[in-house]
C-alpha cells in the first residue's frame, strides 16, 4: 500500500450564519490521512470565536501537516486568527489519530479542551487504558480463538498501544444535548468508539469516523471496548438521521457527504449484508477466529486485526439477538 502525500488540503464552507469552515487534511499515519476543523465566528480580520476540532496524531508528520495547513487558512484565506486567542479545542473521541497531536498542540496553546465525560480518562491518563488493554490481552486472544503465532502476538502488541503520548487536561466533559460555548450542539454518537461525539453547527454536521464517505468506520464488541459495537453504531445512526435541517456533513476523513442520509441508508444495508454473511458462514460451532478466515479466505495481515474486530462486533449482535448462540467450553468459545 502506497504512503499517503503529506502535503496538507484546505477546504473552506461558510454557514447561512456566516461561520467559517476549514477541513484541514493531513497525513496522520504513512496510510492514513485525517481531517480537522478550524471553525471561526465573528468578521475575518478579527474573530471572536475560534475551535480547533480534533489535532491529528502524535507523528512529526501529522504535527507538521497541522502547523501547514492552519497557517494556509491564515495566509490564504484572511483569517485573523492566532495559537495564543484560539478559543477551544475539540476531541472528538479518543483514537491515536485524534488525539494524539493534543500535547503538541497544547504546547501551542492554552485553550480549553472539551471532549465527552467518557473520554476523559484516557485523555487525561492515556497510560491507564493502555495498561489495562495489556493486562487483558491474553484473555482477549483465548476469547477470540486465535492460535498462537503472528496474529496472537500483533493482538498483544496492540493492546499495549497508547492514544496519545501523554495526558492533558479536559476542561469540559460533554454529554450528549450540551450545547457547547453557544455554538456547537453536541451529539453523542457510540459504536465506532463509546465515548465518540459528532457536532452540529447550523446546517453541518461534523460526524467524526461516525458517518464517512468511503468506508464503515472499524467496529468493535462491547465487551472488548464499552460503548462500542453494531447495536450502539446503528442506534447512533438512527440518532443522527433524527436531526432536521443539516444539509452536508463533514467526516474525519476523506470527502465532505452533501448525501449524507444517503451513504447513512447505504451503511444499513451493508451491515444487514454482512450480517447475512456471517450467519452464512457458521456451519459447525466456531471460534470468531474461524469465522473471520471463512469470511475472509484471503486474509491479509495488514487488514486482520480489523476484521476480526468486526467479526467479533457482527457475532455480538447476532449473539444478542438470539441469532447465535454462544458456547464456551473452558476457554473455548464458539458460535453457531
């Protein structure tokens, strides 16, 4: 897979209230690129209210793609803004390429960080979960039914990964229906991650890895991280296409979705179809190991970690539903 361009993108879109958007594209990993937002209020030469939402991941890359692409929304756009009168910053949940550039910016910046109640503890202490994912790492392998080689050990590396290279403080915990310094209101959006928010700006909505144009955002069980799984992504789902009046939405990565309820009606389907698939493929009573190689017969390591996340997210629902039914025959468990 090729390296991604580190060369940042600025887009801008301007609200009927006269706010301004800037989607910031940036190089988060060598395969990966993420968006932030700058959004400002107020005239150009001199506004009086200014967010930084999300920060890109903890890379020298990631860091300097951030500087790039803010300074061009200053030099080439006219906005008057600055590090030191930045008036908040935003986390929308915290994954490694959102959060993790927040002690860098924060070298930068005194502004007040918000992000929702549950993320706090990892923000604030990213070593904790890290410490705890690692502690459970072996039972997570057994639970999975993956044999012991490559994929067993990739697992226990990652339980040890951090969100971030270390902590900083959140000001304001948020919860879903707070409305967030008189300009964004904020929607609690589980399932991708438990603590994952989208916000809502006039006709924008910024959904985060909830809602993107290309792909189904990376599922885990509940069990394996709270708050996540298909039955919170769709009651999410269901949440978001409640909302009235939003006319594009703007995903942390990838395009801006003027048919966002369309990709929302597209991302249904594809769950009901892997869904399917799944009950497709239990023939015999088998491990979530088992049933990601029947799913996925030419599994590459470089997408195996995800897809048995998902498999073990889709057997979850099935599992609650009464679809499946679970067995654990000493540390053995299987699904049929």
């Amino acid at each position: 897979m090729p390296a991604v361009s580190a060369v940042p993108t600025v887009t801008r879109h301007v609200t009927a209230s006269g706010a301004r958007l800037y989607t910031v594209g940036i190089q988060a990993f060598e395969h990966l690129r993420v968006n932030v937002f700058l959004v400002l209020v107020g005239a150009p030469e001199q506004p009086t209210y200014t967010a930084l939402i999300d920060t890109g991941s903890s890379s020298g890359v990631s860091q300097q793609g951030l500087l790039d692409g803010l300074r061009q929304v200053r030099e080439n756009f006219g906005e008057a803004w600055q590090w030191a009168t930045l008036s908040r910053i935003v986390i929308t949940h915290p994954h490694p390429d959102h959060v993790g550039g927040l002690p860098f910016v924060r070298t930068l910046t005194a502004a007040p960080v918000a992000a929702h109640a549950l993320a706090v503890p990892v923000i604030e202490h990213p070593e904790r979960r890290a410490e705890a994912f690692k502690l459970g790492a072996d039972a997570l392998v057994r639970r999975l039914g993956v044999p012991e080689g490559e994929y067993a050990e990739r697992l226990r590396r990652r339980a040890g990964n951090r969100m971030s290279p270390s902590g900083v403080g959140v000001e304001t915990p948020l919860r879903g229906g707070d409305t967030l310094d008189d300009v964004f209101e904020v929607i609690h959006t589980p399932g991708h991650e438990g603590a994952q928010i989208c916000l809502r700006l006039g006709e924008i909505l910024f959904s985060a890895d909830h809602l993107l144009p290309r792909n189904s955002p990376p599922l885990m069980p509940g069990w394996m991280l709270p708050g996540s799984g298909l039955g919170p992504y769709l009651a999410s789902l269901d949440r978001i296409e409640a909302l009235e009046g939003v006319d594009l939405a703007l995903g942390s990565h990838d395009e801006p979705m003027p048919d966002w309820r369309g990709r929302v009606d597209f991302l249904r389907r594809r769950y009901a179809d892997k869904l399917r698939g799944v009950l497709g493929a239990v023939s015999e009573p088998q491990t979530i190991y088992e049933l990601t190689c029947a799913l996925h017969p030419r599994l590459r390591p470089a997408q195996a970690l995800l897809l048995l996340d998902q498999t073990a997210a889709l057997v979850e629902y099935l599992t609650e539903r009464g679809e499946l039914h679970e067995t654990r025959d000493g540390e053995r468990w299987t699904y049929r």
